[in-house]
C-alpha cells in the first residue's frame, strides 16, 4: 500500500487530509500558547506552513497579530495563497537558510513534523534565531520516535525512499541549544493519529490524561526560548 505524504499527494489531497483531530488539537496547542505570549500586537512565522490551515486558523482566532507562512514547496504556497486569504496573513516561498526574511523579526515561531527532514540542522536552527525577536517562543512539533507506532511509521517512510528520518531528541537539543535556544519545556501529546476524523468527548478527555507518556503520545512538543 502506498503511503500517503506530502511528498505524493496533490495540495488538495494533503489539505484535506489535515482537518481531522490531529489537526484541531495541534491549532488549538498553539493558539494556547499564543495566548500566554500574544502582546497588543504580535508577529508569527509557520516555517513549513504547507497549503496553509493551521496559520489561517490561528489567525482568524487572533485578527489583531500578523502571520507568515513560509515553505519551500511552491505548490504548496500557491494552494495556501489561493485559499486562505485574510489581511494580516500571508505566505511566501522561501528556504529561510538561503533566503533570510529581511525584514521581519518574530515574536513567535512554530514549526510542524519540519526538523526531522533537515539536513542542515545547525544552520536552520541558526536561521530560525535569526527571525526572532529576543525572549521570542518557538513552538516545534515532531514525530515522538518513543512511540511504537510512530517509530515504525518513521521507519517505513524512510525505507520506501522519502526524505524522511526519526527525530532524535538526544541529538536535535544540543543543536537548538548551541543555536542560542532554551528548553522552556518538552512534552509528549497527541495520542489519537492523524487520520481520526473526529473522537468522541470521553475518548478526548482520555487522551488528553494519557498523552503525557512516553510511549503513547505520537508527538514531542517543544517550547523553546531565543537567549540571543
């Protein structure tokens, strides 16, 4: 069977396939964090923002702060151009290590299932300093190679010949750390797999208990913090 990614399938298809709960918990985790950070006005960056979703949900929760959503995939841009328009968002298409964005500094980062394809790390990580603000938050969500099935997935991915590798925690924090970042904090979450649609509310109040360990939660989230 073949698997399904970003790497085949269309901009429409992948659309589509992030609206599930996956998708709505990983929104409604940034807009929380968001929150505790949000100035009167404050700027966001999604670095590989995909066709879009996730940024254009935040920023119609959030209409008095700025969005940008940068990636690499023309396609991609172009899709989340076309479909999620608003005033204060826009995307762009950019490799942030060879193409610097001049001119804007960022409260707020975030960045979904991105380190674990790339690789140039120290740069990117340079890169991404480079575009906060100082005390600026950064939001990176991975694949939790901790959890069976998320290393099998991982695994099968990289054997079927994507560019695709396990996120290695004991490798990427000396990196972020070495880049000029704090781990502010680092948590397990997200128990329910991307291709659930909808979960009902007792199975969500469960996973939300769960999640924490190790082995059950399919993401690592980290919070980190520019020192620079």
């Amino acid at each position: 069977m073949t698997v399904k990614t970003h790497f085949n399938l269309t901009p429409e298809d992948y659309d589509r396939l992030r609206r599930g709960h996956l998708a709505r918990r990983r929104t409604e985790w940034l807009a929380h964090v968001l929150a505790r950070h949000e100035r009167r006005r404050c700027s966001v960056v999604e670095i590989g923002a995909g066709t879009g979703g996730t940024l254009y949900a935040l920023a119609i929760r959030f209409p008095q702060s700025q969005f940008v959503g940068v990636d690499i995939v023309p396609d991609m841009v172009k899709f989340a151009n076309e479909h999620y328009r608003r005033d204060n968002l826009r995307f762009e298409v950019r490799d942030i290590i060879n193409e610097p964005l001049q001119n804007d500094m960022f409260d707020m980062a975030f960045s979904i299932d991105v380190l674990h394809h790339i690789h140039a790390l120290q740069r990117f990580c340079v890169a991404v300093q480079q575009l906060m603000k100082r005390s600026g938050i950064w939001v990176a969500i991975e694949p939790n190679i901790f959890h069976p099935y998320i290393l099998f997935h991982q695994e099968r991915m990289r054997r079927a010949g994507f560019d695709e590798d396990h996120f290695r925690p004991w490798r990427v924090e000396p990196v972020l750390r070495d880049a000029g970042f704090v781990v502010h904090s680092r948590r397990f979450a997200f128990a329910v797999p991307g291709w659930v649609d909808r979960v009902p509310a007792p199975v969500a109040r469960l996973e939300r208990l769960f999640e924490r360990v190790r082995l059950l939660g399919g993401s690592i989230v980290y919070e980190l913090r520019s020192a620079a």
